[in-house]
C-alpha cells in the first residue's frame, strides 16, 4: 500500500474520499459507470471491457477517425490496471481536484506487462497495449466530486 501525506485542509479541498480512493485501489468501475437515463458517468465497461476483436475492429470501421479501438480482457484486469494508473498519478490528481481549474483530466500509465489488446485504424493486426489512457471528469456523479469517464489499454 501507497500513503501518501496530505494537509487536512487541502486533502478536504481535494477530495479526501478520492484520495483515499486512490490510494488503497479502492476503484470499481462499476461506481462509475453511466446508467440509462442520467447523462453523467463513464463508458469504460460499455465500451472497453472484454470487447471481441471483431467488434473492436467494426467499431473502427464505423468510425474511420478514431485512430484506435481496444479492450481490457476482464473486469477484474481493468480495475486492477487503471488502480495502478491513478496510483502513479495521484499528485495529479490531487492538485488538479483542488485548482477546479479544467473539468477533464487525461492521464497514461506505462505498465510493464500487457494491459490489453486492441487495434489501429487500417489494420486488422492485434496488438498487445502496455499502456493505460485514463480519463476524469470533475462533475458530481454517485456521490463523488468526481468520476472516471473512460479509460482503456493504450499503444
């Protein structure tokens, strides 16, 4: 376990509950994920989370600007991956959590072992991602300053 020290008065400002969050990887995208009907919340189960390769692949051709498409192989791998993402970004977090400058925050994490699997726009070769992109936007959402909106295995 990580533990990090934070002043009482800024780790209020910043989110407390967050950080804790983060800190033990405490995440389940389920707390996260959209529901029918309210316009909050994130896709990262919907859209990256044991996705087949054809429908990665028809994602993409349904879409010929997005330039990648791919999958964490399971829940439990995603959770445990994106954990380690936001653990290896938590003063980012933090700090971006108290300015309440920008809404969204975009983070990667480089891990050391295969994250996902995915494709390239124009080609149907698997590739193996080792890398986490991770997206939060501060909106209120499930009783949280704020939530993750996606995050998905990067090349």
């Amino acid at each position: 376990m990580v533990d990090i020290s934070v002043p009482t008065a800024f780790a209020f400002a910043a989110g407390a509950a967050r950080v804790a969050s983060v800190r033990f990887g405490k995440l389940k995208l389920a707390e996260h994920e959209a529901v029918k009907g309210i316009k909050a919340g994130g896709h990262t189960i919907a859209k990256h989370v044991n996705i087949s390769e054809a429908d990665l692949l028809a994602r993409l051709a349904r879409s010929p600007k997005t330039p990648l498409a791919s999958s964490f192989v399971n829940i439990e791998q995603a959770e445990r991956f994106i954990s380690a993402g936001l653990k290896a970004n938590r003063w980012k977090i933090i700090y971006w959590a108290a300015a309440k400058s920008e809404s969204i925050l975009e983070l990667s994490w480089q891990s050391r072992t295969v994250v996902g699997y995915g494709f390239r726009q124009g080609s149907t070769t698997r590739l193996e991602a080792y890398a986490v992109r991770i997206v939060l936007h501060r909106k209120v959402f499930n009783g949280k300053p704020y939530y993750l909106l996606s995050s998905y295995p990067s090349f």
